[in-house]
C-alpha cells in the first residue's frame, strides 16, 4: 500500500514496476480520446475510438476538422479511419463514442453550417451505414435511446475547451435565457425538447451565494446507471468571480423533473454515478473540506473517500463491479501525472505510473490523462504527451493488478 506521500511526491517513472504500457497510436500527427466518462471501447474490450488532428497548442477555428477513427488492439493497434469533424474541442473532443449496448455503432458531434446548427452522426461500422440526427449530443442513456445534451455556443463563450467554434451564442448578452439550457433528444427519430432552461434553474433558491447579475451556463452532464436519472453542473460568474466561477450540481429524473441540489457548496468538479443513488465527486463539504465524497442523491449525505490517498483533484470512474476507482490528477510541481487504482473497501492505493506533461500542455489545450476502461476491466486507456511526439494514446494492462 503506498501512502499519500509515495503516492504525491515519489521520482517520476513512466510505469509503475510490471505495469506493461505500450503506445497505441503514433506521429507525425496527434492522437486523442478526450473525457474518462465515454465508451471508448466496444463491448468485446478489443477495439477502442480516438481522434486525430494536426496541431497542438491553440483553440480550434471554425475551419479546423479533425479526422476519427478506430483502433483494433489486437490486429497491430490498427487505425481505420471512419470520419471527420469541425465541431470539437480539446478536452471532450467531439463527443465520439460507442452507442450503449451496441457492438458496432459509433456516434459522433457535427456541424451543419448550412442549417447553421450543430448535428450528430450515427455510424454503423459493420455494413457502413450512417444516419444524420439534427442535434448534437453530450451523455448517452444506458439504454442507448436518448442523448441529453447543453447549448455548445454557449459554453464555446462561457468555458473554451468545452463547447465548439463556429456558431455564435445567440444569447451571449442575455445572463439568464429562458430559450436554452439541457435538452434531451431521441436518437432514434431526432425529436427533441428542452429540459431545463436557463432561468428555471437560475430562479431555483441558492442560500449560499447570490446570483444576481451573474451569467450562467450549463456543464458535464451524465446519466445515472439505470438511465432514471441524470446529472449536471449549473455554474455561473458574475462581477465577483472574473476569470472563475461557482458550481452546484444538481439531479433531476429523465424528464428533467424532481430537481435535487445534490451538492450546494460551490465547488463541484469531476465525478462519475457508482449506481442509480450515489454519484463520486470532488467537491468541497464541511466536513473534510475538499475531497472526494460518495454523495447520496435526494438526501444530500455526503461520505468521504480516500480521505488521506485521493487528496488530489482527478478523473474518477469506477471499474467494472465498483471494487476499485481509477482516477488519475493534475501535473505537480515537477509536470507529473499521477495514475492510480483504489481499492474502496480497504482504501489500498496501486500505483499505474506517472506520465510528464510538458508546460507547454496547459489551460484549454491541456493533455489530461483522463483515464478510459476497458468492459472487461482489464485495460486502461489514457491520452499523454510524455513520450515527446504530443499527444498519444497509450495502453495499460492492469490485469495482473486487481486479480
């Protein structure tokens, strides 16, 4: 077991001891998958998506597209090219990911220009087949029926490196619009309804700050594990915060309904759903200020985890059977990337590796390692820049780990 102080400040190491790490893609140009909550692989754990682009180091402009392919791990890591995109951005890509449940549909965020709106693409990889739907999407239901998804306009204003150029926020001077906010669209037929609007959830009570005057927008939306309920982060900033911003995150049942303040504090940052009920945060409570908490969704209790090891900001998910949490954190002094698994029921930390980050990698175009599962609980995949060709991906057996 390492302790916090092994764990935060041990010499880098590109892996830890008899944690096999091998590159899966590779120059002259830049590959990534973007955000740890997407499907990355398909249900067999045998071939995984990611995103290829020419450049590093500055926003996207309306003109840059990126191309998308998939990955076969055990045909030579492979890379089959199967479309493109110009509505992306550096840390969620283009929202690229398996459909739930299917083995061979893929699914991806567009931009029509002509309709002046932005679209998603369903690809059936087996017989080629795709199909246009008229919105974008954001977090798919587990039952791969509905998409929910927030205004990307907005956010490209709001919080660069999460939404996509090249439409402009209608809204921009408006603080709190009453036309926009969380929609949810069926990706069987296209037809969508707005949720949530932006005033409904600004006029909901907040007796920890006030709200007056600020702007607000929506971000880092998920579905719970039975697909009941879903999640989402309302931020704002008004004169107070100039460059940052409060946070509260907030349920809701499918239909955008039975509203709970699940974390009111402020400061809410990465997590993932265990199951239906409980949601695994960052986020500062008074009780051990900032931490990761297990949160109780409809009740508001709050348990801390890893109150001594996981003492760093990261991106959490739990792997298959919720015994361990993989999550990595943020470059330390030193522009080190820490990997690690959890072990919840006896708080046993297993390092996977450290991974440097040139300075270079900061601010919206930073390369998180944002750690990505396998099905079969076996594989991790992360994005880094350590091996000194920019951004790669890179896999990790953690097999001989947890069994």
């Amino acid at each position: 077991m390492l302790s916090r102080r092994n764990l935060l400040c041990a010499p880098f190491a590109l892996a830890a001891q008899g944690t096999p790490v091998r590159p899966i893609t590779r120059g002259p140009h830049f590959h990534w998958f973007g955000y740890y909550d997407k499907l990355q692989f398909d249900p067999a754990s045998r071939r995984v998506l990611g995103m290829q682009v020419r450049f590093e180091h500055r926003s996207p402009r309306p003109e840059d597209e990126i191309r998308l392919g998939v990955i076969d791990l055990e045909d030579g890591d492979r890379w089959t090219e199967i479309g493109a995109t110009r509505a992306w951005n550096w840390q969620q890509g283009c929202m690229l990911q398996w459909l739930p449940g299917s083995r061979d549909e893929v699914i991806w965020n567009t931009r029509n220009d002509r309709a002046r709106r932005f679209e998603s693409v369903v690809l059936n990889l087996k017989n080629g087949r795709q199909r246009t739907l008229p919105h974008p999407i954001y977090a798919l239901s587990p039952d791969g029926r509905s998409a929910i998804y927030p205004d990307f306009r907005r956010l490209n204003d709001t919080r660069p490196g999460y939404g996509y150029a090249g439409l402009p926020d209608p809204n921009a001077e408006v603080l709190e619009p009453d036309d926009a906010g969380l929609w949810r669209m069926d990706l069987r037929t296209g037809e969508s309804r707005l949720l949530l609007s932006f005033a409904r959830i600004a006029a909901l009570d907040n007796p920890h700050e006030d709200m007056r005057g600020a702007k607000h927008w929506f971000n880092h939306l998920l579905y719970n594990t039975d697909g009941s309920r879903f999640t989402f982060l309302h931020r704002w900033r008004g004169a107070k915060h100039k460059n940052s911003w409060s946070t509260r995150m907030i349920t809701a049942d499918r239909d955008g309904k039975d509203l709970f303040v699940i974390d009111p504090y402020g400061r809410t940052s990465h997590f993932v759903w265990r199951d239906p009920a409980h949601i695994l945060a960052w986020a500062w409570h008074p009780s051990h200020q900032e931490r990761f908490y297990l949160l109780e969704d409809k009740t508001g209790k709050a348990e801390v985890v890893g109150k001594d090891v996981m003492t760093r900001n990261g991106h959490c998910t739990y792997l298959p059977g919720n015994r361990w949490i993989l999550n990595d954190a943020y470059p330390d002094r030193e522009r080190h990337q820490p990997l690690y698994l959890y072990e919840v029921a006896t708080g046993r930390v297993v390092e996977l590796g450290r991974f440097h980050s040139p300075a270079e990698y900061a601010g919206e175009w930073r390369c998180d390692l944002h750690p990505r599962s396998s099905p079969d609980g076996d594989k991790v995949v992360i994005d880094s820049p350590h091996g000194g060709n920019g951004r790669q991906m890179y896999l990790i057996d953690i097999n001989g780990k947890i069994k």
